[in-house]
C-alpha cells in the first residue's frame, strides 16, 4: 500500500505563547458559542484537557455539547478543518468516531482570536483491556479506521518522526536549560544513546519498505476511548486532535501493558480482530518500543514547553524536579535495554 504521493509534511513549531488562554472569559466562551447559532443558559464546566480547553455547556433546549477551543498557533486552520474532514469521513462510513457539529456549514468556527468547534456529548467508560474480546473489538474498529485512513494521504498534518518526537523535544529541554546542571550530562548522554537505538529500529522498517504511514488516530489512549454497554454498545473514539501519518502500529500499542507475556496475548488478540477488516503486516512490531521511547521524550519536552502556561505547573507540580529528570533518565536507560531486546511477534 505505497503512499499516494512523497510530499513531506512538517508541523509548524511555534514558539509556547505564555497564558494563551487569558482572554477565554466565561463571557468570551459564552459568546463565542452563541456566534455559532446556539443559545446557551449560562452553565459550563470545565473538562480534562490541557493541551486545548474543552467544556461541558449547556443549552436553553436543555442538551449540552461539548466545546473545544484550539490552543492558539499549535495547528494552522487547514490542519484542523483536516481533521474534521477526516472525523466526518470515518462517521459517514458509521464508525463510532465522535465528530463535530456543523452550523451554516461549517464545523469551524472563530471569536475573540480563538478557533473552536462544538460536539456531541459522548458518555462511556475506559474500556477493559484485560479481557481479550474487548481487545478483538478494538482491533475490528481501529482496522476499520485504517482502512478508510489508507484511501489518501493529510497534506496539512504531520508525519510521526524522529525529529519532531524525539531530538526537538529533547533540543528544547536542553537549550532552555530545564534540566538540573548536576543531571544535564546523564541526561543529554542518555536521550541520545535512545534516539541512536531508535533510529536505527526506524531505518530498517522504513528504508526495507516494511511500513507505508496512513492517516492514523494518532493518540489512541485509553482516556480517548469510551466504553458504552447495551445496544448498541463497544467503543466510541474521541479526539482526533493528534491525528497525523503514521505506522498503523501508533494506535495499537498503547492497549499493551504487563510483561511481555501478557503484551503477547494482547496483542494476539487485537491483531485477530484488526485482521478481519484490514491487513497488518507483522513487521511493524519493531516499531513498538522506539514509539514507545519517542513519546517519552516527547511527553517531556511537551511539558517544558507549555510552562509557561499556568494550567501547566498548577496540574502538573513533579514536573522540572530533581526528582522528576532522576526518574525520566532511569526510565529512558530502561527504555535503552527494551530497545535491544526483539521486539513482539505475532504467533504464526
């Protein structure tokens, strides 16, 4: 499945705006809702978000929605009104992706500097990764995903890469000096002795054909699925914010935990229903741990360059600690090990 065209495709880096969200006043949110068409009745509440500010709002009719409003200068307007392209896609073809609301045609919309959309409320509950008819059921629903996501590529949306996940974060934490001096040597020595490991894992899949990127979930955690029983029941996907190009390996292997013999079992289990709609090729295994290893570091250098947002050092108070860099640059030598080991397989 080669990729329809060899365009590269880069996401800006802007430059952490300090209080991007100083101006998101109850009234300015409230407004900016109404400018869609919709009536609000004063109620709001404040959901987990924090790379984006998300709300619970209720409506005069009584519903609510939710309202997502894009961190400023993270994804241009066409990177975004891509992934609603794409979450409309995949809600056409009735899959259970949560996608944005359209009013006058558009399902994005703008007020007071801020670019934001409005969805459906969607109830649930994380799903039980244990079992492994839960875990068949999410391999049939992603493979369903993928394979609408293969029938093209994003022009606006970047590609997963070594560069943007692993040595830019790592570049930034270093060149803004967040790491204690007394640590800075075993932690420089330690992210590149990984990003060597994982680059060369990265070339033997990419440059032996092995892997042809798609247009992927892009950050399919537990947090963003949600669980409903009953009829129709099983899982609904939300937030494609990180939707992206990629391995089809990106949106399998963050349901794996456990040891090895349990990740195995996991895996054959999603694999088996990922198979029933959608082929995978075994070789992309390889992939688990450097992307495992590129979102550590990228989880890092994320939170290094959101500090200057006060939700930041509020919500996340270990962060730039001794103790917190003493942990990370145990967790990346343990990460250094995992990356020598072979990586899963499939039974055959």
């Amino acid at each position: 499945m080669p990729k329809k065209n060899n365009k590269p495709v880069t996401a800006p880096v802007a430059a952490p705006v300090a209080a991007p969200y100083a101006g998101l006043t109850p009234e300015c949110l409230l407004d900016a809702i109404e400018t869609t068409g919709q009536r609000c009745d004063g109620r709001l509440a404040a959901l987990n978000s924090y790379e984006n500010r998300v709300y619970q709002v209720w409506l005069e009719s009584g519903e609510s929605v939710i309202a997502k409003f894009y961190r400023p200068q993270r994804w241009s307007r066409a990177a975004i009104l891509e992934e609603h392209a794409f979450a409309l896609e995949l809600a056409q073809a009735e899959l259970p992706v949560v996608a944005p609301l359209a009013f006058n045609g558009r399902t994005l919309h703008e007020h007071g500097g801020f670019m934001l959309a409005l969805y459906p409320r969607q109830g649930g509950r994380t799903p039980e990764f244990e079992d492994d008819e839960t875990l068949r059921w999410l391999g049939r629903f992603i493979a369903r995903i993928h394979a609408i996501g293969a029938l093209t590529d994003f022009e606006h949306r970047s590609e997963i890469s070594i560069e943007e996940f692993g040595a830019a974060p790592v570049r930034y934490v270093l060149e803004n000096d967040f790491v204690p001096a007394d640590l800075r040597v075993a932690y420089e020595s330690t992210a590149l002795d990984v990003l060597a490991r994982v680059k060369n894992r990265w070339q033997q899949c990419y440059e032996g054909g092995n892997v042809y990127p798609l247009r992927l979930h892009g950050d399919c955690h537990a947090g963003n699925i949600l669980w409903t029983d009953g009829s129709p029941g099983g899982p609904h996907f939300v937030d494609l914010d990180d939707a992206r190009m990629g391995p089809a390996v990106q949106d399998l292997w963050m349901w794996l935990g456990g040891g090895r013999d349990a990740q195995q079992q996991q895996l054959a289990a999603i694999i088996d229903g990922y198979r029933e709609f959608f082929d995978f090729d075994p070789r992309e295994l390889a992939l688990i741990e450097p992307l495992r290893t590129l979102r550590m570091l990228h989880y890092a250098g994320w939170l290094a360059r959101r500090w200057d947002d006060p939700t930041f050092p509020q919500n996340f108070p270990f962060f730039n600690t001794q103790r917190y860099w003493q942990d990370h640059i145990l967790a990346l030598r343990e990460q250094a090990a995992a990356l020598d080991e072979p990586p899963l397989a499939l039974e055959r």
